[in-house]
C-alpha cells in the first residue's frame, strides 16, 4: 500500500489494483504480509485513520495510530473510576444486561423463523434462562458476581447457537466455542468477524479521547484492549453472530472455503474471507433506529455512538450507561 496525494494505491506485483480515495476510509485492515509504506503511515496518522496488521487467519498482531486525541481530564477520571470497584459494577451492569438481551433477541428470533419445532422449543428455553439471569443481575452489588452471570450467559448461548444454524451439512456442526486456534468452520467465521468488531470499537474509543486498555468488565491486562473487549459486548450477538448465521444458513460460505492447519486449527480461503469482510460492511451500511435517539443510523456507526455515551458517563453527564438493544 501507498499514497498517492489524497488516495491510498494497493499494488500487486507493480501494478495498481485499487486505488481508494482517503476520505472515503474509516480506517485499513491489513490480512497476512502486506508492505506499508511511510506516506501511508503519515497520511493515516494525519486523519486519524488506524492501520491494525492481523495474521491470514484474522488474528490481531499490532495497531498504529496517530496522538491520542480527546481530553486528558478525561482519561484520568476514566483510570480512577477503573480503581472504584462499585463505579466498575456502575459501568458493567448495563453492558452486561445489553449483551444478554441482545442474545436473548437472536435467539427468540431464530425459534419464531424455525421450521423444526424441537429447535425453537429448545431456543425458547435457553431464552428464558437468560430472562431469568437477566433479574438476577439487577440485584447483584459485587463486581465478580455480575462477572459470573455474564459467564454462565455466555455458556448458555453458545450452548444454544448450535440451535440457530439450518444447514444440516456436518462441516457447520457448532460444538462449543473455541478461540485460541479456532477448531471448527464455525468458530473461525466468529473469531474473525470478533477481530473486525473489536478494531470497530477500539478506533471509536480513540476518537473519542478514551484508553482502550483501561475498562471496567474485563480485568486489565498487558496487551489487552479491556475497554474495547467491554463496549464490544453488547454488538457480539447484535452485529457478529447475526452476520455469521445471516452467511451460514444463507449458504454465502462453502465448507469448501475452510481448510485444517496443522493441528486443529481452521482456517478460511482467500475467497471465503473476501465474503465474510463484504457482508460485514453491508452489514455496517443497514439502517436502524436508535433506542435511544430515536433516529435512524448506520449499524456502522452504533460503536461510536455507544463510545460517546460511554464518555459522557466516565465524565459524570449521564447518570448511567444506557447500552444498546435492538429487537
């Protein structure tokens, strides 16, 4: 990749082969060994565009990126709110609520359109359990009992995701979630699209002045984006999931497309990846109404969004963190 004035050129084997105007870009995502040159780090750093290098499979090496931008006053009210377990508790709730009944929805929605009774039966049970976890939060005053609810949730739904996938075709057989390497078709379409969401939602943190190291559901750790992994909770089922089963059960993706690293890892052909990262920007440019502003938006623009409000809490505006749910 680089820049030509005011457009970023992709060449292979010296010849141009895209050439994308900057204004036209929310940041670049770069899959396997591309070369970047200085002016495109110049530029990109210029207009607070991000530049994220992932491995071929989607995994997140490193990230670049301009001055931090925003108020300092703000990020040291963000550090000392993360030292107040009460003010995390505060914070975790709602995103932990939003989560749950986001894939509370998915999952009703998939037993209304099921034509196999048994499933829907099951998706409706395992909504209810959600339901139930749900008023068990809202009385819960310990940081690490609403962390174990957000858990048992998490169990609960992927437990059930088997239930939302129609093919009967043995490659899409979902077992449970694995991650670190993905050990099935289905889990490196969500470990993929997760790594798209997760740069989604560290790049509006940045561009509204906060860390995305310091967050208040996930613990702090070295190299971990715990603020951005925290406001990415409520868009898992909302935006990820729902695109994985939109390409899955719509047949968008082939059990042809993934092969078997060595071990047991799963892995998707250039092909399939170019399908996943097309719908997930179709999926971006859908309109919603926002619950909250009562306007329709881009789906692209709800982690922005939600960072604003996220902001606005840290800063004492709102009284609380008002998470997003759409039905």
């Amino acid at each position: 990749m680089r820049r030509n004035h005011e457009t970023l050129q992709v060449k292979i084997e010296g010849k141009v082969k895209l050439t994308v105007p900057l204004h036209h870009l929310e940041g670049l995502m770069c899959f396997g060994q591309i070369q970047v040159s200085s002016g495109v780090y110049a530029i990109c750093a210029d207009k607070n565009l991000h530049i994220a290098m992932l491995s071929q499979q989607g995994r997140f090496l490193a990230r670049a990126e301009g001055c931090l931008n925003g108020n300092v006053l703000l990020r040291r009210q963000q550090y000392r709110l993360a030292d107040d377990s009460a003010a995390c508790l505060a914070i975790s709730k709602p995103m932990i609520a939003g989560k749950v009944q986001n894939a509370r929805n998915l999952m009703l929605r998939s037993a209304r359109d099921s034509t196999d009774a048994c499933r829907s039966e099951l998706l409706r049970k395992a909504a209810a359990h959600l339901a139930a976890l749900l008023e068990q939060l809202a009385g819960v005053d310990d940081l690490e009992v609403a962390r174990g609810i957000e858990g048992a949730s998490a169990r609960t739904y992927f437990e059930s995701l088997k239930h939302m996938i129609h093919p009967t075709d043995e490659a899409f057989r979902f077992d449970g979630r694995t991650r670190r390497p993905p050990e099935s078709p289905v889990n490196a379409l969500l470990s993929f699209v997760y790594a798209l969401l997760r740069h989604d939602c560290e790049s509006a943190l940045h561009a509204v002045g906060l860390d995305s190291g310091v967050g208040y559901l996930h613990a702090d750790r070295p190299g971990r984006p715990s603020l951005a992994l925290d406001l990415m909770e409520e868009f898992r089922a909302l935006i990820a999931d729902r695109l994985v089963l939109a390409l899955i059960n719509r047949r968008q993706v082939s059990p042809t497309g993934f092969q078997l690293e060595c071990g047991r890892a799963v892995s998707m052909d250039d092909k399939t990846r170019r399908t996943v990262l097309a719908a997930y920007q179709e999926r971006k440019r859908e309109q919603i109404k926002h619950p909250l502003f009562e306007e329709s938006v881009c789906v692209g623009l709800l982690p922005h969004l939600q960072a604003r409000l996220l902001a606005r809490t840290i800063r004492g505006d709102l009284e609380n963190y008002p998470a997003i749910v759409i039905r």
